[in-house]
C-alpha cells in the first residue's frame, strides 16, 4: 500500500465547471497542467497544480482518499471538499 502520493490538481469553485474542464482533457482539447494554470483557485495552479508529494493525513479527508485510490496517471471526476471543487491527477506513489 502506498505510504506517499505525489498529485496534482484544479481548484474550482463549482462542480459543473470541474466536469467541463474533465471533459476537455478526456477529449485531448486541453492538457491537465495547462488548465491548472489558467483555471485553478489554488496557488498551486501557478505550478501547473502540482502539489509535490504528501503522505495520510495531510490534505482534507476527501482529496486524500481519491488520491490515495487513483491509479498512477489517472485523472479524477469531481471531489468535493471545503475548498471547492478538484480534479486530481496522481502523477505517481511510493
């Protein structure tokens, strides 16, 4: 079992604009990293929504779980938590 997640994300604040933004990178219109950074109300957007690594414990319940059950590349449906809404990409696990 993966101890530590290194992941990426778009912020948004509301559930059907983070299903456009799915649908635009499930149809090769737009690449994840590209929309993080126009897109994303995290300053993490600025890094093409790359949060580094972290391991349980360190993001909202939620986010942690789905990142924790993604397979490595895979690109999530909407998650919701206090901040908004995100997709999430896990880039690899360790």
């Amino acid at each position: 079992m993966a101890q530590k997640v290194h992941a990426k994300h778009i912020l948004v604040d509301k559930r059907e604009h983070a299903r456009q933004l799915k649908q635009e990178i499930s149809e090769g219109k737009e690449e994840f990293e590209e929309l993080a950074k126009e897109k994303s109300d995290c300053p993490s957007g600025k890094k093409g929504g790359d949060l580094g690594w972290f391991g349980r414990g360190k993001m909202a319940k939620p986010f942690e779980r789905k990142a924790f059950d993604l397979d490595k590349g895979e690109i999530s449906d909407p998650v919701e938590t206090q901040f908004g809404y995100h997709l999430i990409k896990k880039v690899d696990e360790k």
